[in-house]
C-alpha cells in the first residue's frame, strides 16, 4: 500500500435499518470513522434522520445525512417511517415499503459513487444493488454474534442440533425459538437472507468483541464463509448537557441516593410491554424494595394520553413506592443513567446494545427478555457472569418474586457479588481495550477500497 493509498478520504455510504437499536451503532461507527479520515453519506428516511438530529443535536461536519424517499403505501403513514414508537402491527408495512425502495437506492449509488457500502443484515438486496454499481459492500450486522452464529446454523442445517445448546435450551420449546427455526426452514426466507451476506458483500462487521463471542465468531465465520470482523462495544456517548434533555430531575432525584442503590428499567425502543408484564414489572420493584427508574413506553400517539400511564400501572403503585421510584414516559437518556454512581442494576430486555452498554459501564443485568435475539442475549448474559435471567414459566409469564429476588440479589444481596465483580471486571477490561477492534475495521476497509480502486 503506498502513502496515498493510506490518506485518500474514504467515502462510505451507510445504509441501516431504521431501529434506533440499529441507528445507534451504525452512527457511532461513522463518528469514529469520521475522526479516521473517512467521510460518511447516512441514508435513511427523514422521519428517522430528524429522530436522530433531536437526540443528537450535533454532527461531524463529515458526516451527511441523505433522506430516503420510501413510496407511498397506503395504511402507513409517513411519520411512522421509523420504528420508534411504531405500533407493532405495521411493522410488515413499513418493511415493505423499504423493500420497494431498491431502485431508489440504485439511483442513489450513481450519484453519490461512493467507494463503500455498509448496510444492514434487514436489507439483503442492498449489496446486489451495490455489485452492480462495482460498489464494495461490507454487512454490519448490529445483533450479538452469538444469535448470529445460531440464525446461520439453522439456515445451513435446519435438521442438525445446534451444538452450543446452553445458549438456546430454555427458550427452545417457546414461540421466539419456533419461529426462528421455521424462518430457517423457509427457503425463500433463509435465501433472502443469506443470499446478500454470502454471495454479494465483501466482508462483516459485527458488534462487539472476541473477549466474550469468541467461539460464536469462529462458529459464524465457518459457516458463512466471510471474513468476521468485530468493531468493538460502540458505545453512544452521553449528552453532556443534563439540562439540555429536560432529565435533570431525575439526575438531582438519582444523586441523593446511595452508590450502587438503584436499578434502571428499560425494555429498549422497539417493543412494548403487555398489560400482565407491566403489572407483574410493578409489582416485582414494588417487592424488591430497592430504588427504581423505569422508563414506560407506549406506541406513538399514545404516550401523550391522558391518565394512560396511572390506568396501565397497578392501583395505588405511584403512592406506595412514593420517594423510592421514579417513572419516565417514552425515553430515558439510558445511557447517562447508566454511567451514574448510584445505578446498581439494569432490568433489561437484553436488546443487544443496552447489554453491551451494561457492561460498558460496568452494571450488572437483571434480565428479561421478550422477543427475537433478546433470550439468547439473556443466555450469553449468564455464560460472561455479568448477570442473571428473570425466568418465565412454561406459559412465559413472568413472576414478580422471580423478579423481586433476582433484583435483590444482583443490587445486594451477597450471593450476587460475583455477578457484580464481574460486571465491574468486564466494564475495566473495555476501557483499557480502548478503540483497538475499530483500528482493524479502518485497515480492513481501507484495503477493500484500495483493491476496488486498483480494479477500476
Ligand atoms: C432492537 C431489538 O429489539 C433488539 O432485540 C436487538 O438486539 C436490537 O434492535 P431495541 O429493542 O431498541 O433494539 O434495544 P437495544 O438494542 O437495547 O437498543 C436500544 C437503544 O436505545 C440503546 O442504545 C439505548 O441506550 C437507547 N435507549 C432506549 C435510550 O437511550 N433510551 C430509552 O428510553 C430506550
């Protein structure tokens, strides 16, 4: 490689699914990407690229945010061009409705000619797109690699046992697994998705690191056949300005309790809670007795109810735990409360970012998860140590002295210092890793746009 090789401005057009839990990562990627030279094109609908400007209020001067115009489809209206806050059931919808946006984005690559796509694993057809344009494409997939790794074995081998099965066993029988397994028994559907991945992109980046995937990396690699690349924890930085997100009641509230004292609750932005969850999450905090925050969200529209939030939460609960809880509606800045000294404890759905931001900052998880990937994140959880799984019933209801014990033993009782301890260990063992994985991902992309390049 010569010198110029190594300094030409890399453009890269990042492609991601509208999720915030998969925004997030792909914007923290073009932050530090942007701090190494490279230049970055964000395309994704307006809905989701104004969701994006609210929460961060400043971007890169190398960072462009590109609208993607989705055609119109009746039952879906524009401001639901993003799944933050939307009801669950237009989900299809909206999915459809990016699908069709394939020739859009053919166009798009023509104007923009930029040197690299990064897209999301929920957009197969985006490096087919990009061949044709000679456009080397890179697959970051924004799951853990160990869900990853159990997708591709049941693509590849619907018939055979999975072989790291402590990861799956408890769920196995449950909806979540079933309907992965007859995902992967579809062709149409097990073609779509690895169609893209392994004929038509370069290489993956995935998030996270070797010190805890290891073996679920390896896994994946051989089965794909791609080159596996991690980029590191990708941890969004919190806003420096507590004033500024309208949470500073909540932080002078958070900062007269004691260290390690308090559990945060949260279940991500996509789903939501169902009536029985909510009492039983109530009733559990109620239970524990420890301090809470629990951000409630309800679809779009809804949050802003009248009363919604006192008719949906037991009778009496607001009063009871009085001084102890505090409930935010809609969004929480998750990430600052989780950097706080008092935070002792995470009661999370397992979304794939909020338990690498867990260990980030070094906060043992009280897990409960609900859908997809969330229960085989729970499981890896366990398998680090730096946390335990609320476990649901054979009818996946949830109980709240499950919760309430699982809570007390993770904040404070003793037979939880060693989740704690580890929890600590793992959120050092990330600081002193720096930004490691992310120089190997520059070299790699440096060197695919380079032998692009060369080829034209
Ligand atoms: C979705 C899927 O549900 C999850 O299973 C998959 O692993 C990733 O995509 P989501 O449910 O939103 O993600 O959860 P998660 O992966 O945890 O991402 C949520 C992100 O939003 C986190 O970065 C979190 O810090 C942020 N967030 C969420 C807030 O800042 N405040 C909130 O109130 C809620």
């Amino acid at each position: 490689m010569d010198a110029d090789e190594n300094t030409a401005i890399t453009r890269v057009l990042m492609f991601p699914w509208l999720g915030y839990g998969h925004i997030t990562p792909y914007l923290e990627l073009a932050k530090k990407l942007t701090t190494r030279g490279f230049f970055i094109y964000l395309y994704s609908t307006p809905a989701t690229l104004r969701c994006m400007k609210q929460k961060r209020k400043t971007f890169s001067h190398s960072i462009k945010l590109v609208p993607l115009l989705l055609p119109n489809l009746r039952g879906l209206s524009r401001r639901f061009y993003t799944t933050n806050g939307l009801p669950p059931n237009l989900m299809p919808k909206l999915k459809e409705a990016f699908d069709l946006s394939a020739k859009g984005f053919s166009y798009m690559l023509a104007f923009l000619k930029p040197d690299l796509l990064i897209y999301d694993f929920l957009q197969p057809w985006a490096p087919m797109v990009a061949k044709e344009r000679n456009i080397p494409a890179v697959e970051f997939i924004t799951s853990s690699s160990t869900m990853t790794c159990f997708m591709f074995h049941y693509f590849k081998n619907p018939e055979e046992k999975f072989p790291y099965s402590e990861i799956y066993f408890r769920d196995y029988e449950s909806s979540n697994m079933r309907r992965l397994l007859d995902c992967a028994s579809n062709p149409k559907e097990r073609d779509m998705a690895s169609e893209g991945v392994e004929r038509s992109c370069n290489i993956v980046l995935i998030k996270g690191f070797r010190d805890i995937e290891d073996k679920y990396i390896d896994y994946v690699t051989s089965l794909v056949g791609k080159k596996f690349v991690p980029v590191g924890p990708l941890v969004q930085e919190p806003i420096a300005d507590e004033k500024d997100d309208g949470s500073s009641e909540i932080f002078s509230w958070l900062e007269k309790k004691e260290k390690k004292s308090t559990v945060f609750v949260s279940f991500g932005s996509e789903y939501f809670l169902t009536k029985e969850d909510i009492d039983e999450i109530a009733h559990g905090l109620e239970l524990s007795k420890i301090n809470f925050i629990w951000v409630v969200r309800f679809p779009k529209g809804e949050n802003g109810r009248n009363g919604l939030l006192q008719k949906t939460l037991p009778k009496g609960f607001l009063e009871r735990v009085g001084e102890r809880g505090k409930i935010l509606q809609g969004w929480a800045p998750q990430t600052k409360i989780l950097r706080h000294d008092n935070t002792g404890g995470f009661v999370s759905h397992c979304g794939w970012n909020s338990v690498i931001e867990s260990m980030n900052f070094g906060v043992p998880i009280i897990a409960v998860p609900m859908h997809l990937d969330q229960p085989i994140n729970a499981r890896l959880v366990e398998e680090v140590g730096v946390g335990i799984e609320v476990v649901r019933d054979r009818n996946r209801k949830l109980h709240r002295e499950t919760l309430a014990a699982v809570i007390k033993q993770v904040v404070m009782e003793d037979c939880g210092e060693a989740v704690r301890q580890k929890a600590a260990f793992m959120s050092e063992k990330l600081k002193s890793k720096g930004d490691q994985e992310i120089e190997e991902v520059v070299k790699e992309l440096v060197s695919l746009r380079n032998l692009e390049t060369r080829a034209k």
